[in-house]
C-alpha cells in the first residue's frame, strides 16, 4: 500500500530527525540519516522508537 506523499513529506524520523525512504516491498520507513527503520503497518507508519530496528543496509 502507497503511503500519501504529503505524509511522507512531513514524516521525520523520530531519533535523529533525518528524512525518511519508504520501502514499499519490505513495508517499512528507512532513516537516509541513521538507519534506523519503522515498520508501516496496515497502511500505518509506527514512528515509535520501541519498534525501530536497524536498518539491513544504509
């Protein structure tokens, strides 16, 4: 599922706040700044800090 593009325009990433990738296919947002990524769930970013995991690759 497309995130809105506005959204993903204001979205920051909540540890560092660099600017987030969108990785449809792996349904996650990706940190361009830290690697940290939050998983998008039903259609719903979860920008908690508690459900980041490092990023697979930067």
């Amino acid at each position: 599922m497309a995130l809105d593009e506005r959204l993903l325009e204001i979205l920051v990433c909540p540890s560092c706040h660099g600017s987030l990738e969108h990785k449809e296919r792996r349904r996650v947002l990706v940190c361009v700044d830290c690697g940290l990524q939050f998983p998008v769930r039903d259609g719903i970013p979860v920008m908690l800090l508690d459900e980041a995991t490092p990023s697979r690759r930067r």
